[in-house]
C-alpha cells in the first residue's frame, strides 16, 4: 500500500489574487478596512460598534494580521492606561480602490433585502 498523497495547497500562492485574499479575503477583514477607508483611526471599541456580531477574538485576531501584513498601524495615544488607534498604512490605503469597486458592484448587482416579521 503506498502512502496517501499530501494535502494540496488550497490555492496556488503564485497567484497575486490568492496571496491577497490570504491576507484581506475573509469578511470581517474587509468590512475592517471598510472603517478605517470611510472613517479614518478607529479604536477597537468602534469597529466593535460597527461590526455587528463580530467577536473581540475575532477583531483582535484580524487587526493582528492586518498589522502584520502592513497595512494598519497601532498607535498608541495615552500612556496610562495605554490605548491605541488603527489607522491605514500608505499599503492599506492602495486598498482604497479595491473597496470602491465592491462598493460599485454591490450597488449595481446587489440588493438590501429587510425581512418582514
């Protein structure tokens, strides 16, 4: 009996589009950026407002990653007890135009659907 083939790659990572939606592509990510593109610096309390439903692991996992992958910046602005901001990066806002063409797709091929209770 020979040895199982190894998992496959979920994507081929020479793809410019698959090494970004490894880094933006999960949707909290993007509604995330979507924040800081519309409304600038951002405390965790106020993507916590915004985003409805998203949990603090969650948003601290993806700020981390954004952080990481250089296109947010924490900055702290009170020393006692220490407090950051999130802001975009010079990498995080060339996403901008990314944003605006979602932003033009779901109003042209989308529709806000309220349910009827």
């Amino acid at each position: 009996m020979t040895d199982p083939l190894p998992n496959p790659a979920p994507c081929d990572m020479r793809c410019p589009i698959a090494r970004t939606l490894d880094i933006i592509g999960e949707r909290w990510t993007i509604l995330i950026l979507r924040d800081l593109v519309v409304g600038g610096a951002r405390k965790f309390q106020d993507f916590e407002r915004s985003l409805i439903g998203i949990s603090p692991n969650t948003l601290s996992t993806r700020l981390k990653r954004l952080e990481d992958a250089g296109i947010v910046e924490r900055r702290f602005y009170e020393q006692h007890p220490p407090r950051a901001e999130y802001v975009l990066t010079e990498k995080g806002n060339d996403l901008r135009q990314v944003l605006r063409a979602l932003l033009d797709w779901g109003k042209h091929h989308t529709q806000y659907r309220t349910t009827a209770g």
